[in-house]
C-alpha cells in the first residue's frame, strides 16, 4: 500500500532547513496576509451577485455560516501549521497524515484552486480599472479589455497587472508583503469609507423579506461566496517564511478570519439595507450603492480601493500556489528542477514564471463566470482532509511537539468535516463534474509520473 505512505514531520523540517526560504514574516505580516486575500473578490465583486440571485438580505447568514466553517477549520489549520511549519499546506497536512496519494489530490485540487481562483481575479481587477478609468472620462477599447467569448479579443489589464505580480513575486517575498501591506491598508479605507458614507442611510424595510429564497438560497450563498474564504489555505502556505511559525501563524490565521467576518457582515447590511437586493446584480456592487446615493466622488475612492484589495488577492493567491507546487516538486511528485530557489531573490522563480503565464492566459481569454465556482470545492476538499489529519495525527504521533493545540479537538474536527461537506453539497452538479474530472487526470499523472518519482519511494527502494 505504498500509495498511502506518509513522510515525517522530521523530513519536512529538514527540507525547510535544506531549501533556504527566507524567513521574512512576522505575526502581523501573517495577518494582513490574510486580510489581503480574504478581504477582496468577496466584498467587491461576489456580494452583489450572491444577494440578488441567491441569499438577499440573508447573505449575513450566508458569511455566518462561512465563517463558523471556517473557524474550526481554522482552528485544526493552526495546530498543523505550527507542527509542520513548511511550505505547502494542506498538501503537507495531508503526506504527513493521510498518505501520499491523498496528499497528491490535495495539491493537484489547490493547483486548480488557485489557478483558477487568481484568474477570475484577475478579470475582476480588469473590470474595475476599465470602469475607473470610464468614470474619469478615459474610455478603453473593448476589444482589449474583454475576452473572446465577450466579444473582445484579449483582457489586456488583466493580462498587465499578472504580469507585473509575477516580476514582483520573484524578486521576493519581502518586497511582495510591503506591497500587499501598504495595498490592504488603501482597502481597508476604502471599505470603512464605504460604512461612513452609507451606513447612516440604511433603512431597515429593504431587509424584507429578509430569506427571500429561503434557508435553501442562504446556503447556496454560502457556498458561492466561499470562494472569499480561500485566504485560510493561502496564509498556511506562507510557513516556511515566517520567522516563529509556531507563534505567527495561529495568530495570522486566526486574526485575520475575525476581522474578515466582521468586515462582510457589516458591509453586506449597509449594502442590502441602502439598495433592494433585486438591484445588486452587478461586478462592482460597493460603488454601485455609493452612486445610487448620490456620493460620486466615494464611489471613486472606493473603486480605487477595490482595485487595491483586488491586487492583493491576486498576489497573495499566485504567491500560494507557487509554494504548492515548490512543496510537491520538492517530494518529486512533479520535476524538481521547475522550482529550483534563485540564487539572488531566494525565491522559486521558475515556477513563479509558469503560474503567472498560465494565469496570464487564462484571464485573458476566459470569462471567469466559467471557472470561479472551482475554486470553493477544491478548497473544502483540502479543509476537509486537514481535518481528518490532524486528529490522525493525534493518535499515531501523541507526544508530538505541538506548539499549539487545537481545543477539544474531535469536536472540532468533526464540526470542520461537516460543515464543509454540507457547503460542498449545495455546489452545483457541473462543478461537481468538473471537480471528478479534474481530480481523474491528477490520478493519471500520479500513477504515471509521481508515485514512481516520490522520494519517500527512493526512500524504500
């Protein structure tokens, strides 16, 4: 049963040493991390869809319920993340616990997941800027900003601003957080701007009916905004280049999952309480509530925040899954010498090449409608074999140092299981298929290439 052996937590370690990461990130650093990608596509783009085709003024519940799921996934993601502080995630989780073909199938969904997931940023950050820029009185040619299956011939911007993310990742991981800092600080403002200006107006008769489509569409709204929530997985990739892991990054994970829930409540109430949520079904929601009240010049600022928190999104996201495949080429389960660290920067850089070419491509030519909803499944595949793991973990390696311990964790764990699965379960059947598709071809390149090219396989031989 060599496909379910495992690697130690002591091999993993030895890698971190070997690989020469730089460990740049503090407690704070984790945490706008985390901000940075959770705090984004979900308030500026997916708030305004999930409430007028699914949730109405119910999407509060909707993010309640994401975020509860969250929570205790968060909370089995720290104790793994301080036991096995490496690049990789839950792909890690998954080797040191559950087997190396389940860890496989961890890392080829989070490939997807944040290929995906940065492309149809991407072309929300694209949709943004045109729409700024058409404001200002500049107007694009659309055959440069719109995909083919628009009408256009290639979303340039989109193209432009992955492009310029990518130069940016390779030149480091330090130079990457001051930008995404100094980004997530201009977003923050934006959205606080946004409660100011509109939360003094909410009037509380548009919150009815408040379940419009009943506890059904509350639910489908949690699983469509789910995509938000990605950030969890993207901040636990970050291990190997934080300073204390043990220490940073249950803060980070936990700190910044706090202060993004209270962030979509709150923004969700003004918005569905200053505009019937049958009027939301628009790309750019938060600006769009500001100009219906008349404040022209906030819904600039806030679109230019919206820019902002979109960028660092798409950063944080391509930053996580070069460390992905980084983790698994290390384990030889895809070719070693595409993440090979630059002797300069310190960073995987070929990798970090081929992700931003391949979200480049997929950006410019896709429309993200077609692809978004992949992001949430493949990401509670991976929450949900972590917390398998963890407790995994608990009974065969009991005295293992555990810098944090996850509280009553077969609770826990089993409220983790659950409440991903049931978002799982409200997820459309063609993301379903698309899920069984794309996990069948990962089943074929392990049993061609990476079971017999795994070092723990060298190891046994």
């Amino acid at each position: 049963m060599d496909i379910f052996r495992t690697k130690s937590i002591e091999e993993y370690q030895a890698d971190a040493k070997a690989t020469h990461l730089r460990r740049a990130m503090g407690a704070l650093d984790v945490t706008m991390l985390g901000v940075g990608v959770i705090v984004g596509t979900g308030i500026f783009v997916l708030t305004g869809v999930a409430a007028a085709k699914y949730a109405g003024p119910a999407l509060m519940l909707s993010f309640l319920i994401a975020s509860v799921t969250c929570a205790f996934v968060s909370m089995t993601y720290s104790e793994l993340a301080s036991m096995v502080p490496v690049a990789g995630s839950a792909y890690a989780y998954a080797y040191t616990s559950v087997g190396e073909l389940f860890a496989w199938l961890v890392g080829w969904n989070l490939v997807l997941e944040y290929s995906v997931g940065a492309s149809a940023v991407a072309g929300g950050w694209s949709a943004y800027v045109v729409g700024l820029l058409k404001t200002g009185g500049l107007e694009l040619p659309q055959a440069f900003t719109t995909v083919p299956a628009d009408g256009g011939l290639v979303n340039l911007p989109a193209i432009l601003i992955t492009m310029f993310l990518t130069f940016l990742l390779i030149r480091g991981v330090h130079e990457s957080v001051t930008v995404n800092k100094a980004l997530v600080a201009v977003k923050l403002l934006a959205i606080f701007i946004f409660l100011f200006l509109a939360g003094p107006s909410v009037d509380v008769t548009n919150w009815e009916p408040f379940m419009p489509f009943g506890f059904a569409g509350v639910s489908a709204g949690a699983a469509v905004i789910f995509f938000a929530y990605l950030g969890v997985d993207s901040v636990a990739t970050a291990a190997e280049e934080t300073k204390n892991p043990a220490r940073d990054m249950p803060i980070g994970i936990i700190a910044s999952l706090a202060i993004c829930t209270l962030l979509y409540i709150a923004v969700t109430a003004v918005m569905t309480g200053n505009v019937p949520y049958t009027e939301l079904d628009t790309a750019e929601p938060v600006a769009f509530v500001l100009r219906e009240l008349g404040y022209r010049f906030g819904s600039a600022l806030v679109g230019t925040g919206a820019i902002a928190g979109l960028t660092t999104v798409l950063l944080v996201m391509m930053y996580a899954q070069t460390r992905a495949f980084f983790a698994m080429s290390r384990d030889g389960l895809i070719p070693q010498a595409v993440c090979k660290i630059h002797p300069r920067f310190a960073t995987p850089h070929r990798i970090t090449i081929i992700v931003g070419i391949a979200v480049a491509l997929i950006s410019g030519f896709t429309p993200i409608n077609v692809v978004a909803e992949m992001c949430s499944v493949g990401t509670l595949f991976a929450f949900i074999i972590s917390a398998i793991g963890v407790v995994v973990l608990r009974h065969r390696q009991p005295d293992a140092r555990r810098p944090f311990r996850c509280p009553a964790i077969h609770v826990m764990s089993l409220l983790a299981i659950l409440s991903c699965g049931y978002i799982m379960y409200n997820l459309s059947s063609m993301t379903w298929e698309r899920f069984w598709i794309w996990s069948a071809a990962g089943l074929l390149i392990y049993f061609a290439y990476g079971r017999r090219h795994s070092r723990e396989n060298h190891r046994e031989s």
